[in-house]
C-alpha cells in the first residue's frame, strides 16, 4: 500500500527530469506539494521583439518629364547601371522642332537688332553732319532736332531688341531642355528593380512625371522596424540590434538602432493633414482603434547582395545581457514583478520561507537575480496537489511511462 501511494509522486517526478528540467517536488503541508529548481548561473538577455522588412538605402523612381512615346529602352530588372548611364528614349519629334523654332525665333531677333545698329550708325552720322551745320549756322535747330531724335529712337529700339533676344535665348534653353527630357539618364548607382513603363507605351507627362523605372542601391540595406506602442518607451537609437529573415532564421546578424521616426505612418491619414475631411475622419478613427506601431531604422551592409527588396525580418531590439550571473525562472516571481525588489519562496530541507530579493534583468522567461540568493538554493516554481499528481501519473502521455495497474 505505501508503495502505491508513492508510485504517483515517483513517476511525475520522472517526467519532469525526462523532460529536461531540474525540478524537485518537496512537502510543505499534508496535501500540498511544491515544485523548486535551483538558482543556476547563466548568460542572459532582455528584447524587445518587432517585425520589419528590408528596403534599399535609396529607392528612386526614375520617370520622365517629357510626354512621348517610349522608342527605345536601354535596361532590363536585375541590371546595374551607373549615374548618367542612359535608361530610355522618348520620341523627340515634337521637341526638336520646338527647339528648332525657338533657335529660328532667336535668330530672327538678333537680325532687327543687326538692323537697328547699322541705323543707329547711320543716324550718329546725320546728327554729327546737322551739328556741324548748325554751328555754321547753316542749318536750321528743326533739323538738327530731328536728328538727335532719331538717335534717340533707335537707341531704345536697339534695347527693346536686346530684351527680346535674352527671352529668345531663355526660350531656346529651355527647348533645349525638353530635348535633353526625352533621353532618361539614370540619377545614382544602382540596380533596375522594376519596368514600370515599357518600350512604345506613350507617356503624359502633362501632370505628373510617369515612373519609366525604379531604381534602388542594394549594397546597403535599410530595416524599418514596427514597435509597439508597448514597447517604444524602453528602446532608444543606439541599441544594438539582431535580426534574422525568414527564410534562413538559424542565421542572425548584428546591427545598431540608428533612429526611431517621431510618429507612426498612420499620421498621413490623420483629419489636420489629410485633403479630404470627411474621407479623413474614417480613416483617422479607424486609426484609433488599430494598433499603434513605431518606426526604428537601421542599415545593414548587402555588399554580396544576400538581402533582397522587401524581405521580411524578425528584430530583436537589445535592452540588456549578462554574462555568467544568478538566474531564476520568471515564473518564480509575483506576476506583478519585473524588476528591481522582490520576494520569493525558498525550500530547504522540506521547510518553505519568504525571501527578499533583489531582480536585474527579466526577460519574463528567465529573471537575473542581483541580491538574496545563492547559487544552488531552490526556488519554488509552483504547487501540485496529491491527488492532481496521482491521477496525472495514471495516465500515459507524450513519451512518460505505461499506466500502472
């Protein structure tokens, strides 16, 4: 009969070390039963967890400002082209002949003012021969008046023509200007990501600049990370970071929180910015009632190109760690705990006391504990009853032993 009555203990007990762990079951009362595990040096960590995705450093849509059809595309996705590098051709037809009727409207205007100055040689002379008459008083003042007018007349046409030729020459810049438009040069060092127009597709470039490619700078990569709300007031830029993607999670990589955007992206919907008030509203009280994540941004090096465009990542945003330092299972502490003053209870030789403690870092798996423990001292986890154990061992589970009759 003793044997029985103890058989329910022993199994659960060898479940427990079966399962890995480093528990005891020690009496504390009739019926109660308690369930410690020692207080163990180990390294530890604190995190905060976020979801992110990776963009290139710099993403450009490159477009056109000139309105055509699309005759010729220099790229395809996947190739790498260098500032100035040429991207794609527009006809220039309707350009070039603008810029050809503002050269001929240039050319016409410097011709008057040709013109005028051989006029206003012309006058110089009649107003030099009416002065020498009228000093001989040969002539009349009428004419040496109508002289001098002349002069005056042809000087301001001269200036009027002078204005007209530097707005022609404007006119030809610019015509010159939509010409250079219709061959779509690349803006920076980078990778085609996407043809977003293709070869003879007509483009209207009347309202907005049409998107012929884009182009981003894949050898460095920027994480935009989402932190909750929760989370944000604990992290700060600086914080080392360590992130992995999803498709290859056995393999981390090291990074440093370089900023953290002052609002979430949901500002752009809010009714103070947003154009349409009544479409605003919704959105903005959807908004409230969503979750509120922040953004943290870093950079990592792609030089190898491992990293792709829109790649998921998980972040482990760095709170805390230390090395080798005395560690409990959270689970020990008050729900309430975190950090800094706590209690636990401790079982010694069958007997279980209350004990101050002080906690470091708690990553609500495993607590550092700074003061009030040893190493090797058992900490209480958790209670079981008598009869919740004998019936539990009664049963088989996943890899514990045959039910015993």
């Amino acid at each position: 009969m003793h044997l029985k009555k103890a058989l329910p203990i022993l199994i659960l007990a060898a479940g427990i070390i079966a399962g890995g762990v480093s528990f005891a079951i020690s009496s504390s009362g009739s019926d109660a039963k308690v369930i410690t595990t020692p207080v163990s040096r180990s390294d530890i960590e604190s995190s905060v967890l976020a979801t992110g995705s990776l963009k290139p450093s710099r993403l450009v849509a490159v477009g056109s400002q000139a309105s055509g059809r699309i005759v010729s595309l220099k790229v395809a996705v996947g190739d790498t082209v260098k500032t100035r590098d040429l991207i794609a051709e527009i006809d220039s037809t309707t350009q070039d002949n603008a810029l050809k009727t503002a050269q001929a409207s240039l050319a016409n205007v410097e011709a008057q003012r040709a013109e005028r100055v051989a006029e206003m040689e012309n006058a110089t002379l009649t107003l030099e021969r009416q002065q020498a008459i009228y000093m001989k008083q040969a002539g009349s003042k009428a004419d040496l008046q109508s002289a001098e007018a002349e002069v005056k007349v042809v000087a301001a046409q001269i200036q009027s023509l002078d204005a007209q030729i530097t707005a022609a020459k404007v006119a030809v810049e610019t015509a010159q200007a939509d010409v250079g438009y219709t061959r779509i040069s690349a803006p920076m060092d980078g990778t085609v990501l996407a043809i977003v127009n293709q070869e003879g597709r007509t483009v209207n470039a009347t309202q907005s600049a049409p998107t012929i490619v884009v182009l981003g700078d894949l050898s460095k990569m920027t994480v935009r990370a989402e932190i909750s709300e929760a989370d944000i007031t604990k992290v700060s830029a600086g914080q080392k970071v360590r992130f992995n993607v999803i498709g290859d999670r056995t393999k981390t990589y090291d990074a440093t929180l370089t900023a953290i955007e002052p609002a979430p992206e949901s500002i752009i919907d809010d009714s103070s910015v947003a154009t349409s008030s009544s479409g605003s509203s919704s959105s903005s009280s959807s908004t409230s009632s969503s979750a509120i994540y922040y953004i943290g941004v870093f950079d990592v090096e792609n030089g190898d190109g491992h990293f792709r465009t829109y790649m998921s990542a998980e972040v482990s945003i760095i709170l805390g760690s230390a090395k080798n330092v005395l560690t409990i299972p959270s689970s020990a502490l008050p729900e309430t705990a975190a950090t800094g003053a706590s209690r636990v209870r401790v079982e010694k030789d069958g007997v279980v006391e209350t004990r101050k403690v002080e906690i470091g870092l708690n990553n609500k798996i495993t607590a550092e504990v700074i003061s009030g423990l040893s190493e090797g001292e058992r900490v209480v986890i958790g209670e079981a009853s008598a009869t919740t154990a004998s019936t539990s061992s009664s049963k088989r589970g996943p890899g514990g032993p045959p039910p015993m009759f």
